[in-house]
C-alpha cells in the first residue's frame, strides 16, 4: 500500500516547518517513493536520465536521500519526471504549501478513496528517528 507525506497541519508543513525538518522528510519521502513504487534505484536512475536528457546516476539518487549530504539537493525540475517515473503523485503533494489545501484536498481525497494512507509530516520524522535509533 502506498502512503503519502503531504503535511496535514498547516502550521507543520514543510514550509512552516525548520529547515532541517523540511529536509529529512523529503529525503525520507524520496527514499520512502522509491522503495515502494518497484523499480530499482539503478532502474530509476536509468528512466529519469532519458526523461530529463541528462545522466543521474545511482549515487546521485542516493545522495538525494542521504542525511549525511546536506549539500545534495533535490532539484524542483525533477519533480515531474521523478513522480512519472515512480508513478506516485506523493512528492508533488509534499511540495504544496500549506496554503494550498484547496488544490491538495481533491488529491487526499482520490488517494484516500483508493486506500492510500496518509502521513503527516510528523509522522515521516517520527519514522526517520525510529529507523536511526
């Protein structure tokens, strides 16, 4: 079963969350996408380097994910080919500003319906802490 990271409060989001929070749920989103959708992350690394016209390699992708590289972001011009090829919408819903409730509530709801559970950004750092200590 799938499950998705969008923050359910808006005063936790990840905008209004510290920088740090914000980080490790979206490397923990990443790493959580990637080991759910059925692809190995060469697999991945291989259909996002077509998609996006230029190499990713496997080290890339797991730099993305590591909390030990702080300086290995994320690119937003990932995110579209990123969610196509994971097949999973959850990074885009993530990225949606608190503010934006009314363009992510139709989506929870979809995912919802279709028996995806929903996490809130607080339960991504919780699960981080856990799977480090």
């Amino acid at each position: 079963m799938r499950s998705i990271q969008p923050a359910s409060n808006p005063k936790i989001g990840p905008v209004a969350g510290t920088r740090a929070e914000s980080d490790l749920a979206l490397r923990t989103l990443l790493s959580l996408v990637m080991a759910e959708c059925g692809l190995s992350r060469e697999e991945i690394a291989k259909r996002l380097s077509l998609k996006l016209g230029r190499l990713i390699s496997t080290s890339i992708l797991n730099d993305f994910t590591a909390t030990t590289k702080a300086g290995a972001r994320f690119p937003a011009a990932y995110v579209s080919a990123f969610c196509e090829v994971t097949g999973d919408n959850r990074l885009r819903l993530f990225l949606l500003d608190p503010s934006c409730d009314a363009l992510r509530e139709p989506g929870k709801k979809a995912l919802s319906a279709a028996g995806v559970r929903m996490l809130s950004i607080d339960a991504i750092l919780k699960t981080q802490m856990r799977d480090l200590g």
